[in-house]
C-alpha cells in the first residue's frame, strides 16, 4: 500500500514537471523561418539574422526549415507539419506566389501568422511581404555609387539583364528619373544594352561598351550576371581606375572585382538584416500590435520600423552596400 502511494506520489510529482514545463514551452513564441531551400548561403545569413532577432526579443524561438531543392511542393510539406505543430507564425520566402496560398490561407485560418519576406506570397495567402527594399531605393542607390566611384561627373552606361525583365526595366526607369535631379546634372547616360542574364553575352555587350565610348567611365549592372561580365571586360580591356562598374552583386562574386580594382563598391540585400527584420515584425504580428495591418506599420528592432502598404506590403530600405571593408567578411556567407 505504502508502495503503491509512493508510486502515485512520484507520478504526481512527475505530472507536475511535465505540466510547469510545458507551461514554460508554451511562453515562448515560436516562428517559424521557412525558406527557398536549406544549404543556400544567403539564407543561412538570414537565419543569423533570425536568431539575432530572437535572442533580443528573448521570448521567441525560430524553427529554421526549407525543403532540400527550392519548390514549392516542398513548402507545402512543411507548412502542413507546422500547422500540426500549432507554431504562432511563419515567415517565408515562397518558392511559387500563388501554388502557396492555399496552405497558407488554413494556417492563417489556424490562427498562425504568416508574412512572406524576401520572394513574396499572393496578397491573399499573407499578412505581410517584407521586401528587401523597393524600386525607388534601388535606383537611387545605384545612381549614387555609380556617382560617387567617378566624382559625379562623366559618362556612365547601363548593362541590364534581358529588354522584357520588368524589375530591370522599373529599375531603369528610376534610374533615369534620378539622373534629372540637379546633384547628378553632370553624368551623362551614353548607352543601355541587355546582356540576357547570360554571361557570354553579357561580357560582350561590356567590351562593346567600352569600345564604343572610349570617354566611358561608369557602367552599371542592376543584375548579379552582368556585373560580374562587366568587371571582367573591364580587367580584360586594361581599363582598371578609369572605368568602374557598380550595381548589384552577391559578395561571393565580387570579392575579387573588389580587390582587383575594377569595383569600388556595389549593393545588394543584407540577408541577416532581412531575417532580423522579418521575424522582428512576425512577433509584431503574433503579439497583435495594433499597427501590425495595411496602412499601418510594424517595429523592427534595431532597424526602426517599417510602414505596411494598402496591400499589405513594407520595403526595408536601401539596398545594402559593399566594399573593400565587409565584401569577404560577406563572401563567405552568400
């Protein structure tokens, strides 16, 4: 009988543990960061930033996940396991905008957050899509470096991706708007040529660029392809210190052009300032700020805030600039 009352007593205890545990499990606010694929180095960066986010906010666990190949068949999978895992929000880049939806529309229904960072989702299928910056940004910034690498003066040209790609296209369009302002009345833009996002041709529209205007001094490459073309002609055609290319690059490529002169700095996304940022704005969402909805606008941490659209969408800003200070300390990431 004493044994029999011990036996319960130490169950009772057991009980007890497993239920203040549970308890503490459950205070803890868990988002969920479902990416493109896992082994990808700039999600590996955001995932850095995720943490980061979480150990600041101290009351939030981040479940890193993706599938093993970027599709969102894959995605699925996942958002259906953590649905059952009742996890308060997930944060993801989507592998389709629209394929997605429908798993995320019953997790919303499920009473979980979801905002899509970096590739967005449909409207419908999200709260949020937090993009890494906007067309506005990313004119202007290139605009600037271009500028600021020949003493704002001088020909520059534009070497894009393909004539029909429509970010490229906006991009460009910003970018001619910003050269009207007075601060850059002194640069003048000679030439846009399309390299196709292809390397080949890419390399031989730059060569033809520096052939063609012998006065050149700038070349821009809104496109991580043709940057890398362009710095090579530019190595290749001797012409390192007076013709510079800038544009946006992933740091793993342009380490190099970096070092060999042909580049002084060139921007891109700041992964681990995006990941930071998406899961700052998930706990927004999670802890019902009364902002967190269209029109409204959302803390992120460290980064401010950022102001949500009627469509639901927010920019993070500028894109983010390397140089011969961080560009290998970046390299190794993405």
């Amino acid at each position: 009988m004493k044994l029999n009352k011990l036996l319960l007593a130490v169950v009772a205890i057991g009980m007890l543990a497993c239920l203040s545990a549970c308890e503490k499990k459950s205070d803890k606010t868990r988002i969920a960061m479902v990416v493109k694929n896992l082994g990808n180095g700039f999600f590996d960066a955001a995932h850095q930033g995720a943490d980061e986010a979480a150990k600041e906010l101290g009351n939030v666990e981040v479940i890193y996940t993706g599938p093993t190949t970027p599709s969102a068949e894959g995605q699925i999978e996942i958002i259906n396991s953590l649905i059952s895992q009742k996890v308060d929000a997930i944060v993801i880049s989507a592998n389709d905008p629209n394929a997605l939806v429908p798993i995320t529309t019953k997790a919303i229904q499920r009473g979980i957050k979801v905002i899509s960072f970096d590739s967005g989702l449909a409207p419908e299928g999200r709260l949020m899509q937090l993009s890494p910056s906007n067309a506005d940004l990313i004119g202007e910034k290139q605009i600037q470096m271009a500028a600021k690498a020949i003493g704002g003066e001088g020909e520059i040209a534009i070497l894009s991706a393909s004539a029909q790609a429509t970010n490229q296209n906006i991009w460009i369009g910003v970018m001619k708007k910003v050269l009207e302002k007075p601060e850059y009345a002194n640069l003048k833009l000679v030439a846009t040529v399309y390299g196709d996002d292809q390397s080949d041709k890419s390399y031989r529209e730059a060569i033809g660029l520096l052939r063609s205007h012998p006065n050149l001094k700038a070349i821009i490459a809104p496109t991580t392809v043709g940057i890398v073309a362009a710095s090579k002609a530019v190595v290749d055609e001797k012409l390192v210190g007076k013709v510079f290319v800038t544009g946006l690059g992933l740091p793993s490529e342009m380490a190099g052009h970096v070092k060999s002169g042909a580049v002084k700095e060139f921007a891109i996304w700041n992964p681990i300032d995006l990941g930071y940022a998406a899961t700052y704005a998930a706990n927004e969402f999670v802890k019902g700020a009364p902002d967190a909805k269209p029109n409204g606008s959302v803390k992120v941490g460290r980064l401010g805030s950022v102001n949500i659209d009627g469509t639901g969408e927010a920019a993070l800003g500028p894109p983010f600039t390397y140089n011969a200070e961080n560009v290998e300390q970046f390299a190794k990431m993405f």
